[in-house]
C-alpha cells in the first residue's frame, strides 16, 4: 500500500527505536522519500463515506524522521490561513537563483539598478599619497633592523611592501598582515619599531588564525604631515574611530565625504559580498553604510556607502570580483543607515507550473493582484535550524538563561556534519578550549557564548550578552513574530479578510475621533542576522525588516459608529506586535496573545525577571498591517524547454548589452563578442551567450553552473511575476497565496 500524508506530530523520546506519529486528514498528501529503507507499519485507519482518509496512526523509523524534521513547519509559526479559496497550482519556487531578483526602491520611490561599472571620469582622478619621511628612500638598514626582530619572511613582506610605496603603484596593496604572534611584548617591540624607525607607516592588532595570537597590520599613514611622537593627537581626540572609518585628511573640498555605490551580487547574502570587498580594500566590513540586507539565494542590487574611498578604487575591484558587481558611483555628504528604503521589487519566476487548466492559474494570479496576501511574517524569520529562533526567545523571556544557552550549543539536526560534530564534542567534554579551536568562525553567537564562559564559567545569562545584539534580539523579536502570525490565523478564521469588524485595531485617518493612540508602527529591528554563510534561508525575500527610522502612526479600536458609517476597510486593519506601549484589539483576537504565551509560561503584561532586552514588558511593540497588496503588480506566462535558460533578464545582462552595442557601433574589430553576443563571467555561472537584439522573456542565453538544470525537449510552463512590496513584507507570503501550498525550502526541494 502506498501511503500519502503529511506528517503532524510525533512523540520522540531519547533512546526510542520508533516513535508514533499521526497524520492530519488531508486529501493531497506527499511523504518525502527517504534515503534510507523506510519502514511503516500501518496501526489505525478511519474513513469517510466518501473514502478520505481521516486519521492514520503510523510506526516510522527514526532515520526518516532526521530528514522531516530539519525544517520549520509553517504551522508550527502560525501560518494557517489564506485570503482566496481558489485551488492554486504546483510551480517551483527558487529552481535557480536567477530566478528570484530583487532590487531595492529608495525612500523616493526609484528602484535602484546597476547601470555603469566604471567610475565617472571627473571623480576617477586619485593622488599619489607620498610618503611622510623621504621619499623613494630605500630603507635598508631599518628593514635589516627589522629583520632581526621579525624574522626573513615578514621583513621580506615590509620590503616588497616599501617598494610598492615608491613605485607609486595604482594596484599596490592597501596594508600588509604580519606573522601571527601570542607573544604580547613581542608585538608591542613591533608596534614601537614602526613609531621610532618609519613613521610613514602605522600599525594596528587584528585577530589572528586562532584565538590565542594577534597580528600587526601594516598600512601607509593617510596624516602625511603628522607623526607618531609626542605632539600627535590622541587617540581619544580621534573619538576612538578606526583608521578605515577616518579616510584621507587630503580629501578635495568638492567631494561628497561618503561614495555611494550600488551592489549587484548573486547567491551572496549583503554581508559576505561586503566583507569580500571589505578585505580587498583593507577595511573592515563595519565602515560600509546600507540600507537593509537583501536575499541570499537570489541576484539583487541594492545601494551601500563607504567613507572617504574614490570611485577609481572601487571600480578597480570589478575584473577580480567573482558574483559581485559594483558601479553607479556617487559622493554624497551623508552614508546609509538601517531602514532608509521604501522597500523592494522583486521579480520571480515559478517553473515547473502544471495547474488543471490556464484559467486556474489566471484566477490565482489575479486574486494576488487585486487581494493581495496576509502579511505573515515568513518561515525565514524563525530560522532554518532544527531549533526556531522563537523557542530560544521563549526561553529568554521565561529568564531560563542556562535551557537558552545549550538551545544555541546543542547539536542540531540537518547541519553539516563537521557543524554537528563539533556541537557534539562540547556537549560530550564540556572542553571550550578545544571547542572553540574546531568551531567556525561564522559560528557568531556560538563563539560569544564559548568565550564568554570561558572567562565565566556558569555566568549564562553573561553568556547570551556576549552575542552581538542584533543577533541576541532575533531570538525576542522572533517570539513577537510567533504570536502575532497566530493572532492574524485567528483573526482570518473568525472574521474572515472582506470587512473591519467590532472591536478590530485600525490605522486612524487624520479627521478620525479622540479614542487613539500614537505608537511604533511597523519598526521591525534588527533580524537581519545570519550565522550560516552557507544557509542564510532565514533572510531570503525579506523586503527589509529593518527599519532604523520609527515611524509614528495612529492606531483605534473599531466602534459600532464607524461600522455604519463604513468609515474604514480591511485595508486598515492592524494588529500588535507584543510590547509595553501598544493595545490589543478589543474583540477576541486580543486574547489570543495571552492564551498562546500562556501555554509557553510567558507573561505579557508581566516580567520573570529584571533583565530588560529579554523582557517583553520593556519592549515597546509595534503594529503591523495583517492584510498587504502587492504593488505594481504585473505577471505573464511563459513556456521553455531548457531548465538552463534564463527567464528574466538582470541587471547585469542590461549592462553586457549596452557594452556590446558600443563596441559595435565603434566598429571595434577586436571585440571577443560575435553576432552581437556578449560573453560575462558572473559568480559560477558563464553567460555563453546572449543574443542583444532578442527580447526579455525569449534570450537564448544559457547559464552553466553549479545548478544547472537537465535539458528537456518537453515543453513547460514558467509563470514570471514583478510587484513591489514596502519594508518589513515576505515576498514568499505573496507566492504561497498564489500557490497554496508551502513556501518551506524543504518542500521546494521536493519538487525540484
């Protein structure tokens, strides 16, 4: 017999052979296959009149159950419901990355895109930064000094690095990084060597291979007029900013102090495809200025700024960039901060479409348009581990400091296996020292923990604080994010999503009555974390839930007077994010929060414990509107027969484009491009190649890479979709209302 369902439940307990699980009554059920033999022993069936099967009771193995469990259920987050009752369809979602594009929409509206590679020709100039000292002096007693101290290999490194000083060198590099040293006084003796001997040079310590040594850097001094000795300025004068952060004190009057540049990067998450610019530059990820972080299994393009760095340098890293582009470039007076965009355009495309006919899917996509989604926060923002992120918040607000720490620490299931190895090995040892030595760097919130306690043993709640604050809050907002989904599921289940009911919170319009109140609306902080460079899923299509601006808003409860008069919509409503200065509806949803964070022993209205970022009492809260239409709707359906085809044209295809019909119009006869073809090696993908003069969706452009796809001569549907969605809304919400169906990696994965 063959069986399909969905898995429910299952009571697993430590050491069990076989758990039991039950299976929801569903009528389109799809077991995922098991890589190892699969062993089901059918206990108790019920059927209906109409042979649906009710309930089954059913004995697994536990080899199948590591693989269903990897993943967080949508249900188990509180997205249950939907707006339309229209069946949907199968697609797709993600096949390739280039399927997902996103570019971000400033505060003014414009949807940024990359346009320009080069640097424009009245700011690509860059001086000659001369040395302090004499210049084009050889130095080589001092290095021999030096060498003494340091040994043949760095002295060589300082050499080479000296001579590409004089050379005055566009390409030379920015700093070197000395041999790793545990030695404190040895590295101090560097440090002092640099002041007394090259003062045109400046040291600074940076981390090393492993956390018992340090390293010297070695960088030209931007202050060519200013010593090293008595009469320098402080450090504290200097406001304790870092060398990358101060720039050049030569920096030309005319110039904005800030380069404003747009990134376009692909299957990278914003923060890995700045720290690879970051140390081509010498500078630490920190000094560049964004707006919000953007997916990482997709292409996107989105603005950054950097302090006092010309556009000639930046433009320069392009031909060693590997799926990252940077161009468009600008100076501006002000950087980029948290939260300064409207939001994002996305443009998707769902392949593998089969529907029972095209006006199914015509009605689904229609219904998105004019309807819009429930403005659930998606799967990514609990995480993509075995253990969701609001379980952890959970646990800080209860103050079970110790149960949170060894959530973060436990092995979990689905990591790679050297990640599950090493959790092991400390759960097993206890050994922080020889954890630590195996533990990944991208690890954040494990390593803070490790070394905390390493410095503190049994100090947890010590421990939690050492992670970096934006990621230690995901853990709370996540929980704030848990309740309100299930607040939305109950609102949609009573009430329906077609009127404003008694009772319901609304966004007040500005002739509306005296029973208001002002709050946060819609400020989402500080979750765009991930620890995981190799799954940041828990990101993906976040239009941007950041937003570092609070913005004020306007919120009432629904009287029986405005219900006459029709003095609001469906539009309008909102409901809470928990915290201390917000209100809850005034009907039955508002209980909801209590009945739910009851059951996980957490009090709304009450902390456990004094510590205030892990209390929901001093949170503030927010509001968030439950029902959200995407903007700028436009979709289209398209057929292929090769999966390698590319569907949607990016931005750095517009770019190759142009390229090539300038070299043709120059009558260029040396150009590698034939027939009007462009050739551009992006990420692990080569674009071999692509017809200039075809139209969007029929370019014959084919993408050889890691994710390839398998030629197939049979035809398929593609349905192709761009719509824009303000800050803190899950592009992916969007597709599950058209699909009705999960938008869980795991489920995707299946289909593929």
């Amino acid at each position: 017999m063959a069986l399909r369902g969905c898995l429910v439940s299952y009571p697993l307990q430590l050491g069990a052979k076989k758990v039991i699980l039950k299976l929801k009554p569903y009528t389109n059920w799809a077991l995922k296959p098991s890589k190892q033999p699969l062993n089901i022993n059918i206990i108790t069936t019920t059927t209906s009149r109409r042979s649906i099967c009710c309930g089954i009771n059913v004995e697994i193995c536990l080899d199948y159950i590591a693989e269903t469990m990897n993943f967080v259920d949508e249900a188990d987050v509180g997205i249950t419901c939907f707006i339309s009752q229209l069946p949907g369809f199968r697609g797709i979602l993600k096949q390739r990355y280039a399927d997902f594009i996103v570019n971000e929409v400033d505060l003014d509206g414009n949807v940024v895109h990359l346009t320009s590679l080069v640097a424009p020709p009245e700011i690509a100039e860059e001086k000659v930064v001369k040395m302090a000292d004499e210049p084009n002096k050889s130095y080589d007693a001092e290095i021999e000094s030096f060498r003494v101290l340091a040994g043949d290999a760095d002295a060589n490194c300082l050499r080479a690095f000296i001579d590409q000083i004089n050379s005055g060198a566009e390409e030379s590099v920015a700093h070197i990084t000395l041999s790793p040293s545990s030695d404190k006084s040895h590295r101090t003796a560097m440090h002092n060597f640099f002041k007394e001997n090259m003062k045109f040079l400046v040291t600074d310590t940076v981390d090393g291979p492993d956390t018992s040594s340090k390293c010297i850097r070695v960088r030209l001094n931007s202050s060519v007029n200013a010593g090293r000795g008595k009469n320098s300025r402080k450090r504290k004068e200097r406001n304790e900013k870092s060398y990358d952060s101060r720039g050049s004190k030569n920096w030309p009057e005319n110039l904005g102090k800030f380069i404003k540049f747009h990134l376009y990067k692909e299957n990278k998450d914003t923060q890995e495809a700045l720290g690879v610019i970051g140390k081509m530059l010498g500078i630490q990820p920190r000094s560049f200025g964004f707006a919000g972080t953007k997916d990482k299994r997709a292409i996107s393009t989105q603005r950054v700024t950097l302090y006092k760095v010309r556009a000639s340098r930046l433009a320069a890293l392009n031909a060693r960039l590997i799926g990252i582009k940077i161009g468009d470039f600008c100076h501006v007076e002000d950087g980029l901060v948290l939260g300064q965009l409207y939001g994002n355009k996305f443009t998707i495309t769902l392949r593998g479409v089969t529907a029972d006919s095209d006006d199914t899917i015509k009605a689904s996509a229609d219904a998105l348009g004019r309807r819009g989604f429930i403005n659930y926060f998606g799967l990514q923002r609990f995480g993509s581990g075995s253990v969701p992120t609001h379980i952890i918040g959970a646990a800080l607000f209860r103050g079970e400091w110790k149960a949170a720490v060894q959530m973060i620490l436990d092995p979990r299931e689905g990591e790679r296996e050297n990640i599950r190895e090493v959790r092991e090995y400390y759960k097993e040892s206890d050994d922080i020292e020889g954890t630590l030595r195996q533990l990944p760097r991208h690890l954040v919130a494990e390593r803070a923990i490790l070394q905390c306690l390493k410095k503190c043993p049994g100090n947890y709640l010590m421990a939690l604080k050492a992670i970096p604050r934006t990621l230690r809050m995901m853990y709370v907002h996540s929980y704030q994010s848990y309740l309100w989904n299930h607040a939305a599921s109950t609102r949609v289940q009573k009430y329906g999503s077609d009127q404003v009911v008694l009772g319901d919170l609304v966004l007040c319009k500005e002739d509306s009555g005296k029973a208001t109140e002002e709050v946060i609306f819609d400020a989402e902080l500080e979750d765009n974390i991930c620890d995981d460079p190799d799954d940041c899923s828990h990101l993906d299509d976040i239009s941007n839930t950041i937003a570092a601006e609070v913005k004020s808003a306007v919120v009432k409860a629904i009287t029986q007077e405005n219900l006459l008069a029709g003095d609001y919509t469906v539009e309008d409503v909102v409901l809470p994010l928990p915290g201390s200065r917000v209100t809850y509806p005034l009907n039955d949803i508002g209980k909801v929060y209590h009945d739910i964070a009851k059951k996980d022993d957490v009090n709304l209205k009450e902390s456990a414990h004094g510590i205030k970022e892990f209390s929901i009492t001093s949170m503030t809260g927010a509001y968030r509107r439950v029902f959200q239409k995407p903007q700028d709707f436009k979709w289209e359906m398209l057929t292929y027969t090769d999966g390698n085809i590319p569907l949607a044209e990016t931005d750095l295809d517009v770019v190759n484009r142009i390229l090539v019909k300038e070299d043709m119009d120059c009558g260029r006869e040396d150009v590698k491009h034939q027939n009007n073809q462009k050739i551009a090696t992006v990420g692990n993908d080569v674009m071999v190649p692509t017809n200039t003069d075809e139209p969007e969706n029929n370019m014959k452009a084919k993408s050889h890479s890691k994710e390839s796809l398998a030629s197939s001569h049979e035809e398929q549907k593609a349905v192709k979709m761009s719509f824009t969605l303000p800050s803190s809304c899950y592009a992916t919400m969007a597709i599950r209302e058209l699909l009705k169906s999960s938008t869980s990696v795991a489920f995707h994965k299946t289909l593929n």
